[in-house]
C-alpha cells in the first residue's frame, strides 16, 4: 500500500508541509487499520496545526523567527539580527567589513535605496512581530491559560520595543487575514504608539491566569522598559520593582544547523565582518580599553578568523559573552529593572538614590563604588555609560543614545560619534535607523514621521 506521511509547522503564520511518499507492505497477521493508527509524535497533521494540537509547534517556529530577528544567525541565509545593527549603528562595534551597505550603517549615512541588509534586518522583525502575534492569538483561542501564551505576548511586545528604539517614527505594521491571504497594509505608527503597542501587549501577558513568574518578570520588564522609552520615570520604576534582580530570560542557539547558530558570533568572531568598537569616533565609550568585566573580549585566531577582521585590515576584537556559535543572547535580565529605578531617581535629581541603585549593581560583581561626579551632566554621563556595560550586545545601546538626548537634554554632539570615520569621509546625522525603501511599496506608508531621536 502506498502511505502519505505528512509533516506540518507553522512559522510566522505560514503552514509548510512536506509528503513522504513510501512503499509499505503489511506484514501477515497485521490490519491495515492497526497499522495506520499508529500515532507519531513528530507528525502534526494539516487539520492538527489549527488546533491545541498544533500550539507547541506554532510557538517553536515563532520563537525561531524572534531568535532569528535578535540575535541572528549563522546561515539559511547569514542574518544579522538587531544585537548586531543597532550594535553597529551607535558605539558598541566598529566596522572590519568592506561591504559598502553596512559601513554606511556605522558610518551613519544609510541609502534606504539600497540597504540590503537592514532591509532584511527590518523584514526579518517584522517577520518575528508577526509570528508571535499569531502564535498568542492561537494560545488566545485554543489554550488560554497555557503560560506559552504569556510568553508568546511578550515576545510580541519585545518586536515593538525593537521598533521603538531603533527605527525613525512612522513604522507601519501590515497584517495578514486570518485566511493568510488578504493583506492589509498598515499606517505609519509614532514612536509613542509603538510603545504603546508594546505596553499592551505585556499588560495582556501578565493577566494571562496561568503565566508563571518567568512570564511575568519578562513581561513587566518589557512593559518597565517601554514606559521608559516614552519617558514615564516613574510609571517605568513601578513596572520595573517587581522583578528580581536574579531574572534572566535567554534567547538559546545550537550548533546543529547554520540556521541556528549565533549571528553576533558568526559576524564577530566568525568571519570577522565587525570588531568590538573602543571610543569610537570622539564619543564611543571605551568598552575595550576600560577593562571592564562586564564587557569581556578577547583576540585570538583559536575558531575564527584570526587577530585581523574581514577586510584584513582592522584589529579584530570579539565578545566573550558571544564566544561559540551557540552562545545564548539574554534579552532580559533582572539588573536592568534596578537600572530602571536609578535612572527614574536621576531623572528627579535624587543623586543620593541613583547612585545607591547603581553601586548596589556593581557590589554584585565584585566592582569598586562610584562617586558622585557631582554635576547634572556629569551624572547622566555616568548613568549611560553604566547602562552601557552591564547591558553591551543586548540591543539596548541606540534606545539609551537616543534617550539621553531627548530626555536628558544633552547634545547629540556629545553622545553621537563624530569626525573622520575610519573607513573614508565622516560620520553621518542620522541618529536612527531609517525604514527600508522596500515599505514604499505600502501606499499607507510616508517615510519617516520623524529622523530626530
């Protein structure tokens, strides 16, 4: 008889099937009903994906694709997720690339006509956005209270913030019909309102009944760090006091596939495309030359490319917290909720409690106190730079640039860099990433809102 085994996923809303078509012969003695009643757990039937049957695999293919937005990969294809852009748009990496598209992401001075790899950075997070909404609004109708709900929401949440941190005002967010077919293009979103969809979408996690702490911290801390984006202090520091400070929640990668592998290792000490930047450009911090141990890296030809990077040329320096290709990404930790409620005390001009807050931090890794510099500028100066370290290559460090001269008033002359770049001309203006050329395409859509922080 000839049997049709089918296997079936779901990823960013999308069904794949495959058919195996295979010669079986019934053994003498053995019913044909028998044998076909066999249950497999590794086959998930078309009319199985639509169901609670189909929620475990549904929310693997979005978590793949949220890994895949964050954190990268190695191959299928080589994909720079948003550790790695926004790492190279502000302080955090130099550029040991010749590519011209992604020095003029280090250099500032992106052509959204012809940016390829932050237009695939871009449909790679809109992709991850997308298949997580999914994945929460199947838990949503099939098993509610499953704590995979929670966290898909929160998921879902973090795609936003990446939004709203890192890219200019006026992202639009096109939908899909539940058919998957009909497509509804979306409007251009405010920085604000993308926040706000972050904001409602931890909410919505956090009264999931069945959501454990390690969705609630995730959530809360997501919802923590939206708020301050939009500069709610306080209501920033009351989302960020519930979490402990031993919360860690990590995005996993694995040697088996390229697919799978760490993108910050391949494109740091793999292949050598960019190096561990140090006082780049007059106002880069010094995440090399201070020593500091929260900022760990190293130089060596053992499983990479050698001392020089990829144009053989620039000194090649990678991230110890990225070492192998299955290094995890954290993308929420417990100490950034008490870097929340310093930052809140310092937007105040509570110095006595902001610098308790961060002393605090660096008693639990062993490092000397601060003291207080003792002048407004001074302190903010000192906070970032504090933010900076504990949170390097966690796709943080473009929000707090932006913030600080938002919020904190000072000069984007101060904290973006500046002067001769080294790979030819001078730093750009720009202070956020633009929206790919490829959105023009949206009718909706009419460039950014807004190019300021």
């Amino acid at each position: 008889m000839n049997a049709i085994r089918v296997h079936a996923r779901r990823s960013g809303g999308r069904l794949w099937v495959g058919a195996l078509l295979a010669l079986a012969v019934l053994p003498a003695g053995c019913s044909k009903d028998r044998l076909l009643g066999v249950n497999d757990p590794n086959v998930l039937l078309p009319s199985q994906v639509t169901s609670k049957d189909g929620l475990p695999a549904d929310f693997a293919g979005a978590l793949s694709d949220f890994q895949l937005s964050y954190s990268g990969s190695g191959g299928g294809p080589l994909t720079e997720g948003m550790i790695n852009i926004s790492g190279l748009f502000s302080d955090e990496f130099s550029i040991s690339e010749t590519f011209p598209d992604r020095i003029d992401i280090d250099r500032h001075t992106i052509d959204v006509a012809n940016a390829p790899q932050l237009t695939l950075n871009f449909r790679t997070l809109q992709r991850a956005r997308v298949s997580t909404e999914r994945a929460a609004a199947d838990y949503e109708q099939f098993d509610a209270n499953n704590p995979l709900h929670a966290q898909a929401l929160a998921l879902a949440g973090y795609t936003y913030i990446m939004f709203g941190e890192n890219f200019c005002s006026g992202v639009p967010f096109s939908q899909l019909d539940p058919n998957g077919i009909d497509l509804h293009f979306g409007d251009p979103q405010t920085t604000t309102q993308i926040y706000d969809r972050a904001i409602a979408d931890f909410t919505e996690a956090q009264g999931v009944s069945g959501a454990t702490a390690t969705e609630k911290n995730l959530a809360a801390l997501g919802q923590a760090r939206a708020l301050l984006g939009e500069g709610k202090f306080a209501e920033a520091a009351a989302a960020a006091a519930t979490v402990p400070t031993s919360f860690v929640y990590k995005i996993h990668h694995s040697s088996t596939t390229n697919r799978e592998n760490n993108g910050v290792w391949s494109f740091g000490r793999s292949i050598g495309r960019w190096t561990i930047g140090d006082r780049e450009g007059v106002n880069g911090l010094p995440f090399r030359s201070a020593a500091d141990v929260r900022t760990p890296f190293a130089q060596d030809s053992s499983g990479g490319v050698g001392v020089k990077g990829f144009d053989h040329t620039t000194p090649l320096y990678y991230s110890m917290k990225y070492a192998t290709r299955d290094s995890s990404a954290v993308l929420a930790w417990g100490g950034e909720a008490r870097l929340i409620e310093a930052e809140a005390a310092l937007s105040t001009g509570d110095a006595a409690t902001w610098l308790g807050k961060l002393n605090d931090l660096r008693a639990t890794v062993g490092l000397t106190p601060l003291t207080d510099p003792g002048t407004a500028s001074g302190r903010i100066a000192l906070h970032f730079s504090e933010r900076a370290m504990w949170l390097q290559l966690t796709a943080h460090r473009l929000g707090d640039m932006r913030r600080e001269v938002k919020y904190f008033g000072m000069p984007i002359t101060s904290v973006y860099e500046q002067g001769p770049h080294p790979k030819g001309g001078i730093w750009g203006t720009q202070v956020v990433l633009p929206i790919p050329f490829d959105e023009v395409n949206n009718p909706q859509f009419k460039q950014c809102l807004d190019t300021g922080v």
